[in-house]
C-alpha cells in the first residue's frame, strides 16, 4: 500500500521543490520532484527601505559581519516576495533603519510609536541578537534571543508578520 506524505523543503520566487516519502510494505521510498511557478511571476524588486539598508550596509568594513547582515537582509526580502507572489500584500510597513554604533554592530530596526523589531548584529555570530517590545496598546510585548541558533528565515517571518499585522 502507497501512502504519499509531501512536504516542501525549499522555494525561491521562481522554482518549488518537494520532497514525497511513501511508505510501502517494504520500507519508505524518498522522491524528489520539483516544478515552476507561474512562469511569467517576477519577483518583487527590494524595497526602498532593504535597498538603503544594504548600501549602508556595504559601507561596513567588517565583511564577515556586513555579510551575516545582507543574509537577513535577503531573508527579509524573499519573504515578501513569497508573499506578493501569494496575494498578501502588507501596505504601511515602517522603513528598515540601520544604525552602524561606533562598537562595529549592525542595528536592522523597524520602529513605530507602539513597537520596535529588529537585529543587533555582532562580529561575533554568538552575540547577535533579535527584539521584539510593543506599548500597552500591543500587550506591552517584550521578546528577544539569540540569532545563532535559531532558524533565521523562520525568525524574520515571525517578526515580519507581527509588523505587517500592527502596521
């Protein structure tokens, strides 16, 4: 008996791939398949406020660091454009600030009067990190960690969402 499980494991704007594990009497079988989206869907170009971010960003001398700041920079990016390519189009979203402190940190930071999200990200990958605080009229919300073990594509989503549903 054949009992097809599918999930996805990657997607770019452009090109899904799935992974479909069956399980037959003998044991599960793994197949890959793949496939296109609409063939004429165009990825949403950067915003205005990722496209200043990354150029401050390519001032920073410390390319490690400016790096691991265009990675979450492209997350940011790639998760609004998988939800263009959805419908979802989130209007009103602050603009990305970055902050370059005289310690050599990168600040990412969306802020408005009821909230402030973003990334203070450091040399050394161990000591960056993620905020999330809202006012009283947001449930006074206080949420932070660590980025370095933490799915980073999945973490900007979250705080993504949190902006596009209190903006």
């Amino acid at each position: 008996m054949i009992t097809p499980s599918t999930y996805v494991t990657s997607a770019t704007p452009t090109i899904w791939t799935a992974h479909r594990k069956f399980a037959i009497s003998s044991g599960l079988v793994n197949q890959t398949i793949g496939g296109s989206t609409y063939i004429n869907y165009l990825p949403v170009p950067p915003t205005t406020s990722t496209r200043k971010a990354s150029e401050a960003i390519n001032r920073v001398p410390d390319r490690h660091l400016a790096r691991n700041a265009e990675a979450f920079i492209a997350s940011i990016e790639a998760t609004l454009t998988l939800w263009s390519a959805l419908g979802f189009e989130p209007t009103g979203f602050p603009e990305l600030q970055v902050f370059l402190p005289e310690d050599g940190s990168i600040l990412l930071e969306w802020g408005t009067p009821s909230y402030r999200v973003g990334f203070s990200l450091e040399s050394d990958d161990k000591e960056s990190a993620w905020f999330l605080v809202s006012t009283p009229d947001l449930g006074q919300m206080r949420a932070s960690g660590y980025t370095a073990h933490t799915d980073k594509d999945k973490l900007v989503q979250w705080l993504l969402f949190f902006i596009a549903t209190n903006s």
